[in-house]
C-alpha cells in the first residue's frame, strides 16, 4: 500500500501489510513517533530524492518483529491504565 494518511500506515500494520508512507508535514509528528517506535522509519519517503531503484518501497516487514515490540507497548500501557485509573492523582 502506498498512502500518505496515518490511518493507512495503521491498517496496513493492523493487517500486516507491507506499505509506504509519503510524508506530509501536517500530522509529521504523528507517524513518526509510530513508525520510530515500531522500527519502521524505512518506510517514510519524504522527497522524490528518497525513491530509488534500489529500494523496493513494498518490501516484505517482519511482522513478528513489529508485534512483539507492539505487544510490549501495549502491556505497558495496560499497567499503567490499571496502576493510575482516570481522576485518580499519582501518589509520589
């Protein structure tokens, strides 16, 4: 998939797709810390210049990897969740 929303890049990790993402400056933020953290950076293009005959922009992703950095993640934000319930304040 070749898409410049973040909703693509997120369904295509959802379905375990391979994907390009096309930067765009709104939202940069955003997809970057997503894709930083799954280590998938490589999957950014942001210029023409960053397109070459070398790189196949629809390379297979190890999934594996990327879910079990996705599945340490979410963990850990469970036990924060549970820890720190809403309107709940953080005892120091």
């Amino acid at each position: 998939m070749f898409t410049n929303f973040y909703h693509g890049a997120v369904f295509s990790i959802i379905f375990k797709k391979p994907f390009t993402f096309f930067s765009r400056e709104v939202k940069a933020n955003k997809i970057n810390d997503l894709l930083n953290d799954l280590n998938l950076k490589d999957r950014i293009i942001a210029s023409e210049e960053m397109l070459d005959a070398e790189r196949n922009p629809l390379s297979d992703i190890d999934y594996n990897v990327v879910y079990k950095t996705l599945d340490e993640r979410i963990a850990t934000s469970r036990q924060y969740t549970f820890r720190y319930p809403v309107g709940c304040t953080r005892m120091r």
